[in-house]
C-alpha cells in the first residue's frame, strides 16, 4: 500500500509543481478540500468538458444541452428527497476524534482485501509467464475465490443496512471486522449517525424576509424542471436527452484524495428520456455507449469495470458505476442510472404542473422515464492525470517524468524552442507560433539547453517540441519532437500544422468509439 500512496503523493506534488492543481486560497493555508485549477488544470478540465460535450451533443441528433442556475426553489430539493434523504453514515472515533463515513471505512477494507487478490495474480503471472490465463486463475484459485467471496458478502450486508437504515448493524460490521481508525489505530467507534450533505444559504435582503436556499448538490434537477421547456421549444420527440455541465456543491465531512472527492465539484450529466417499459434495453445501451467514450482516450480496458449497486437510490430501478482504478484502486468514475419516473413525477406533484409527454404514436400523454448518465469532471480529470504521469528508465541509464496525457486532451499541443536565442532563430520561431495559434494551444520556450526544455515539456504533457535551428533559416524545416517515443524527425514548418492535427483532432479520438 506504502507504494501506492507514493505514487499518489507524486502524482498531487506534480499537479502542484506544473500548474495543474492548487489548494485553493493558499496563501491564507488553504480551505480543505477545496481546490483551484491553475492555467494548465484550466485548459485540461475545459479539454474534458469539451470531449465529453462533443460525443453526447454534438454527435446524438436528439440530445440537447442546457446551462440551468446553481440556486433553484427550495421545494425542487424536497420534491428530489435530498432534505429527506441526502444523508452519508457517519462514525466517530472516541480516542482520535477524527470522524468517518462508515460505509467508505467498510469499503476501504474491502479495497485492503482486492489489494491481496492482485499479489496473488502478480504472484501466479511471474511463476506461469506466457501461459498464465488470468481469468482461469481469478475463477478457480481457491485463496482467490475465498477472498471474493468475503468482499461480497461484506459489500452485501453493507448494501442492505444502509438500505434498511440500519445504522446499528452498519456499526456492528465495523467491529466484527476489526476496523480500526485509520490515524490512531483505535477501535473505540461512537454509534453511526446520518448527516445531511447539502450547503444551506439564504436570499433575500433583510434576515426577516430571506428565503432559505440550498446550493444544488446535484445538476440534474435544474434538467428536470426544465424538461417541458426544453421539450417544447425544442419539439423534441421521445427518446431524447438533456445534457449539462455544471458545479454542484456537497458537504462532504470526509473529503479526501485530492480532488476525488470535494465539497465544490463539477458533474457532466445526461438524462434521457424514454418510454416506460423500454428502460431495460435504454440502460444497456448507454451502458455501452458511455464504456466506449472512456475506452476511445486509450488508457486501456484493464483500468476500467461495471461495478452494479447493491443498494438501489430511492428512484432507480437499476445502477451501476464505471469504475477506474486509481492509484488508490477501482473507485468510481461515472454512474449510469435507470430512475423510473420518480423526478419528473415528484416535481409534477409538489409543482401541481403536468410534466407530461404526448405521445402521437399511442395518442397518450405519460410521465417519460429516465436513463442518466453522470460523471464526476473532477474525477475524471484525476484520472487521467494519475494515469498519465509515469517515471521512465531510458536507454542512456537516466530517467525522465513525463505526464502521457491522451494528445487530444493535453493542455498544450507544441512548444515551439529556438535553439539559441539569437541569429533571428527566436523571430522565425514567433513566426511559426502565429501561424499555430489560430488552430492549437502553443508555447514558446527558450530558457536552458533544449535537452532540458524537452523534459520540462515532456513533464508538463506537451505532446510536440518543435526545434527551430540554423537549418530552418536556410530551407526552412525544423525538427518536431513526440513526447511519447521521443522520436524525432526533420519536416517542412508549413507540415507541421498538419502534423499535430493528426495527433490532437477531436474528430479522430470520437471515431474510436464507433
């Protein structure tokens, strides 16, 4: 484990280091788990919100994207259940009074035991080589199918209690697994409790007149409310989506992981609506559809998993989660949900408003059921920023950090380094810049020895370095640099355009999911 929280540990100091992620207000120490994306954090996280806008808007003919306001009507979040039923099961610690969420503490433990599955695979793959046949292994090595078997029992019970609100028996798992308080060691538990998570505020000029307010915890309820506008101006016929992006705001007694799990976020969520009774064949489909997104940036199938619920939410009739393996193991990255009815039908009682769709079809009207899809932009960034960044031995004996962003991502496409800083190198290499901009994120760089420019680059996750020398003067050709290979070739500087556009077109990363 001490392995994998170094290279965690790496992985928040390079964020920092390069200007991804910052804590934020930190000249005042910091506010816990809140976080500032500094100038390449900025590009990186609009990058993602792009790619994923770009496969669920721009490519769906019958899906649409609205930007709804983070304050709503305070009914919008009795109507939901979150003033009923936005709660996390909390647990103190008597003697290092540090508090838990007890499911993630329970969760947590089971992550100690899937550790102990992966030696046990490390282990047989060194002593089979090539022979060694991996799923064979998980499904009959008996240590394997023992230790499984635990973890699905313990995740089983957990499921349940929670579902029953049984918070005594959530307490009493804790101790018959003999957790213990990851700071001090100490397994003297208070009972658990359930805490609401919602931010409340207030509008309004005066004390006496203020409204009492919730900053949302979720965006899909500001497309819930909206769905009859969106469906009517829109003259939307059934299946269709509504997408958004968007901050939501959650008080996470237990925010940890960097910016895993935060208390001011940023959700990517769909909803589409459908027909009762086609959920089932609508929930595989996106199933699918949202698997092969996250399959088209590269960062192999091996790092993800479908992970089904247990424990249903109110509304769902079915829910599973797209997890990735972090480097703090398979945690989740995005949720797909079959909610039935339950929003729209909830806002149209507490609103008295009919939320109906008529269907010319069955020339009946009906409350449409919902399939979501929502994904954590935050983890999604995390993700793929952990996944990147690797420490390489090279030929020569040294090593280089380099941050492996999917190229279509990468916050800067080039950097464009005159060799030297004179003999009119600096001005062709502007030259080549102007021409960049229009198309790409570009840099110039010309501080130290070009070897030591490409490191800086290859650490920041730019995927080209282009080098202007005497050379370009005379025939006008630079050298352009991967940062992946490192290997480099002599081209025109008027194909380096097209070079880099091979590399970075969104165009070409979405067909990877046809």
């Amino acid at each position: 484990m001490a392995n994998q929280e170094d290279i965690f540990k790496k992985v928040v100091s390079h964020a920092k280091e390069y200007g991804y992620v910052v804590q934020s207000s930190e000249i005042y120490d910091g506010l816990s788990a809140v976080y500032d994306y500094a100038q390449n954090g900025a590009e990186l996280k609009k990058n993602i919100r792009e790619y994923w806008w770009r496969a669920m808007v721009q490519l769906n003919g019958n899906i649409v994207g609205i930007d709804a306001a983070i304050f709503m009507h305070p009914t919008t979040w009795k109507a939901s259940g979150h003033v009923d039923a936005f709660n996390d099961p909390l647990i103190d610690n008597k003697d290092s009074k540090k508090r838990y969420r007890a499911d993630v503490l329970v969760e947590d433990h089971t992550a100690k035991i899937e550790a102990k599955i992966e030696k046990e695979v490390a282990k047989a793959a060194k002593r089979f080589g090539d022979a060694f046949d991996k799923e064979q292994f998980l499904a009959t090595s008996p240590r394997v199918v023992a230790y499984r078997e635990k973890i699905d029992t313990i995740l089983k019970r957990l499921g349940r209690s929670l579902e029953n609100e049984d918070l005594a028996d959530v307490k009493a798992l804790i101790e018959e697994l003999e957790i213990a308080c990851p700071l001090s060691g100490s397994k003297n538990w208070t009972d658990v409790k359930q805490f609401n998570l919602m931010f409340g505020t207030k509008l309004g000029a005066s004390a006496d007149s203020a409204m009492d307010l919730y900053l949302r915890p979720e965006t899909a309820q500001g497309i819930f409310v909206n769905f009859l506008n969106v469906q009517k101006t829109g003259r939307m016929k059934i299946p269709f989506g509504i997408a958004q992006t968007g901050k939501a705001f959650r008080n996470e007694i237990v925010a940890r992981q960097f910016i895993f799990r935060m208390r001011e976020f940023e959700q990517m969520e769909m909803q589409f609506f459908i027909k009762p009774g086609t959920q089932q064949q609508w929930y595989e489909t996106w199933k699918q559809n949202r698997m092969k997104w996250h399959l088209s940036l590269g960062m192999g199938n091996e790092n993800y998993r479908f992970h089904d619920h247990e424990k249903l939410a109110h509304y769902a009739d079915a829910a599973t989660d797209i997890e990735f393996k972090f480097p703090f193991g398979f945690k989740e990255l995005e949720g797909i949900h079959s909610r039935t009815d339950f929003d729209l039908g909830a806002h149209e009682k507490y609103s008295g408003k009919k939320l109906q769709y008529f269907d010319p079809e069955m020339n009946e009207s009906y409350v449409p059921y919902v399939i979501e899809t929502s994904i954590g932009l935050d983890r999604m960034f995390l993700a793929i920023f952990s996944h990147s960044l690797r420490e390489e031995e090279l030929e020569n004996g040294t090593t280089r950090t380099v941050l492996k962003l999917p190229a279509v991502l990468a916050p800067t496409k080039a950097a464009v380094l005159p060799l030297v800083k004179k003999d009119g190198l600096p001005e062709l290499a502007h030259q080549i810049i102007d021409a960049l901009k229009w198309d790409f994120n570009v840099i110039y760089d010309e501080k130290d020895a070009v070897g030591r420019r490409y490191r800086r680059q290859d650490a920041n996750g730019t995927p080209f370095c282009v080098t202007v020398d005497h050379q370009s003067l005379e025939d006008q050709t630079v050298t352009i640099r991967h940062r992946d290979n490192m290997e480099q070739q002599r081209v025109a500087i008027s194909e380096v355009g097209e070079i880099i556009a091979r590399e970075v077109d969104m165009k070409t990363w979405l067909m990877e999911m046809a």
